[in-house]
C-alpha cells in the first residue's frame, strides 16, 4: 500500500486541510510531522466548518488513528482547548483515535511571552511569527533543554528538565527587562495539564512501524508551506522547522523508505501572510479581487493575506525539494472571470535572467518577475468536478502550470466542498 506525504508548495494556506481531509478518506492513519498550532487547516464538510490548528486534518474523519509526531512542537492548554471545541462540533477524539508521539516538544507559556517580546523589539526586522510560541520552543528543542510529552509522567524529571530550561530563559528574560519566570507556578500548570495529555502519549514511531508491516495506508500531514521552510525558505521570514516532505520521515520516526507519494498543494495564484519577498505580489486591483475571492484571511491570525499572480519558479522550485510526484492545484474558481491572467516564468536580476530564486536576500529584493499571458475564462468553475465541467481556457491554464513547474497535476480543487474535487492520479494507488 502506498503511503503519502502532502506538503504546502507555496507560503502555505494552499488548502491543505481539505486536501487531507479528502485523502483520508483512503488512509488507515494520519500522521502530522512538524510545524505548531501557529498554522490553520479550515475544513468543510457537509457545510460544517471546522477550523484545526494542533490537531492532524484526518481528526474529523470517523475510524482513522491521527498521530501528532515527534517533529511537532505541541501547545499542551492549547490541544485540550481544540479537543473540546471540536468534540462540541460532533466529532469523537480519544485515545485510541489521536496518539501523540512520546517525545513531542511542549511549547509552554514563557515560549509565547519570549516569542512576543522578541518580535515587539524596536529597531529589530520584524519576521512576522504568529506570537504562540512555536520558534522559542523548537530553539529549547536543538538546545536540549525542552520538556516533552514524556516528562510529564515522572515529577522529578519534570523538575529537572524545568530547572535546565530556566537558568537560559530567565537570563534571557532580564536582558529583556522580563521578570522571571515562577517556578512552582509552572510546575504546578505542568503537573494539572499532564493526566488530560498522558492518555493520548504513546511510541508513534513503533505504531506507524507495525501499521505499515500491516499494510495500512499512512497520510503524512505538514503544516505551512515549502517557502517557510527553515533552510530552503525566503529566510529570515521562515518558520522555525523544516517543511519539506524529508521532514515526514524524521518528524514521526519512520525511515524515507515509508514515503511512497508526495502530493504537493499548490494555489492556482500565490499568497503570503506576514512579512518576506513576495516578487508577484499585487497592489492594485487585481491582487484586492484575488483577495476578496478567495476570502484570503489567515486561519490563524485573521491577518489579511498579500495576494499575487501565480509563481511557476518558486513552485518548480519546492516542487524539486521536496522531491513531488504530483500537485494538488487548488482555488481553481478565484480565478473565474479574469479577462487575462498572468503567471510568472522567470526573474530578472540586474539584467540577468533567472529561472530559480535566489537564496540572499538582497537579490531577492532586486529579482522582478517575468510574466507570460495566458486568456482567462468567464464561465464558472465553482464546483467542477470532472475536466469537462471546466472551460476550454482553464484547462489550457492547468496545462501549462504543469509544463512550467514541470509536475503533473494529481488533484484539482474548484471549491472549499470536500467532493468538489477532479481525480487525476490517485496518489495512494502508486
């Protein structure tokens, strides 16, 4: 059986959510391998809007196992907090329908309190993060001073690993003018947090091992998108872990041999949150009716997403490291009614031509993008779900996005509807 990895291919909010949601349908297990509850999946099903940021997608689905892996960092209040609203919404989570990975870092308060203060410094670039946490936390990760879902089972452990954690954060925290963090008070949030988080701690590694010897179909989840990625992304306005499919294997402790697809989610125009390079950015009207259209508010945040004509370079590009077998082209429908749409086949950089982004940043800010026209279309795509339902225009379209990022399209979205979905390749038959 196959088993797949879906990943952003842009600055994420490429409509992931509905897309796991879709393939989880097909799957045994869902498995989420990085990023925090600082990325937002909206799902619709059935007209319900479910709207998840620390819970994989697959959770709304009845009889899957969803798994919060080891390449996660988890916001202990937080998940509890989702968990309940969710179950208000008519969806059933218990142990044995969520497992999470032993040895997932936990973001805990003085995480958002440092993450907040950094990004409210005067005179410092602002990077844009969401303010929860998630960056401090994965810094405790590599500098061996984080707790983990385990540690919540032994008090002393507990202790020691907050005693590590405090002598760098409250050195920290008075070169910032912070008081210092309350030992006991911590001790005391951790020890009532840990019987509602323990039930659903277990060896993910070991149980995503025996499902594959079982041959059960296993759907890797990411969060955000490849261009956020902590070394290939627009850095520094990146988040804090890796995005790219590799990240599947380690972020959930199975080895890359257990990747058999990538699905690549790619919108059929471009968008960003926060700050960062954006070369086909739009400020006119055409990047206010992109927006408009496609109700582009972040999940997360509420912060109104920048909005551009479609990037063929940038996703050629995640598309390679990512290593993508197919994209899922979704928001199809936001372009309905453009008389000529644009997609970007190139930069220009003081004179020269380049086919690819490059990574400084100064030459970033100085790449301009080269366009090509392609016609739009009038008619609507809004609910397609077979190709001859789309216009002859929007079919050319599809084509040549795949003849330009040199990827097949697998899936395409025209709709937030689960089902309004066209089948090309179905990434669990491979």
């Amino acid at each position: 059986m196959a088993n797949v990895v879906v990943v952003g291919a842009q600055w994420g909010d490429e409509g992931k959510g509905k897309i796991v949601d879709w393939l989880s349908e097909r799957a045994d297990v869902i498995a989420r391998f990085q990023g925090g509850h600082n990325a937002g999946h909206t799902l619709v099903v059935d007209g319900e809007v479910y709207k998840l940021h620390a819970l994989p997608s697959g959770v709304v689905r009845g009889g899957k196992l969803s798994i919060i892996g080891n390449g996660v960092v988890l916001d202990p209040w937080h998940l509890i907090r989702e968990i309940e609203t969710i179950r208000t919404q008519g969806v059933e989570i218990s142990p044995e329908t969520l497992m999470i990975a032993e040895n997932t870092p936990l973001i805990l308060p003085f995480h958002g309190e440092l993450d907040r203060a950094r990004e409210n410094q005067n005179g410092v670039a602002k990077i844009g993060t969401t303010g929860r946490g998630i960056g401090p936390a994965y810094e405790d990760k590599v500098g061996r001073r984080v707790i983990r879902v385990a540690d919540l089972a032994d008090p002393s452990t507990l202790a020691l690993r907050v005693d590590r954690a405090l002598v760098h954060h409250n050195a920290l925290r008075s070169g910032l003018g912070m008081d210092p963090i309350d030992r006991d008070a911590l001790i005391q949030t951790l020890t009532e947090i840990a019987p509602q988080i323990l039930p659903f701690a277990g060896p993910v590694w070991k149980v995503l091992h025996e499902q594959r010897k079982a041959g059960k179909r296993i759907l890797f989840e990411g969060a955000q998108g490849a261009l956020l990625d902590i070394d290939f992304g627009t850095y520094p306005f990146v988040t804090s872990s890796n995005v790219i499919a590799g990240q599947a294997a380690t972020g959930t402790g199975v080895g890359p041999s257990a990747i058999n697809f990538v699905l690549g989610i790619v919108k059929a125009y471009t968008t960003r949150v926060g700050e960062g390079p954006f070369p086909t950015e739009l400020d006119d009207a055409d990047g206010q009716r992109l927006g408009e259209r496609g109700h582009e508010f972040g999940t997360t945040t509420g912060r109104k997403r920048r909005c551009g004509w479609f990037d063929a370079c940038l996703v050629r590009q995640t598309c390679a490291t990512s290593g993508v077998h197919g994209i899922s082209l979704t928001k199809l429908d936001v372009l309905d009614g453009f008389d000529t749409l644009r997609i970007c086949v190139g930069y220009e950089l003081d004179g020269t031509r380049l086919d690819y982004l490059p990574m400084a940043a100064d030459q970033q800010a100085r790449c301009t993008p080269i366009y090509e026209d392609m016609p739009g279309w009038s008619q609507s795509t809004e609910g397609a779900r077979t190709w001859a339902e789309l216009p002859a225009n929007a079919i050319k379209y599809v084509r040549r996005v795949e003849e330009l990022i040199d990827c097949p399209v697998a899936l395409l979205s025209t709709s937030p509807e689960r089902d309004d979905t066209i089948l090309v390749r179905d990434p669990f038959a491979d």
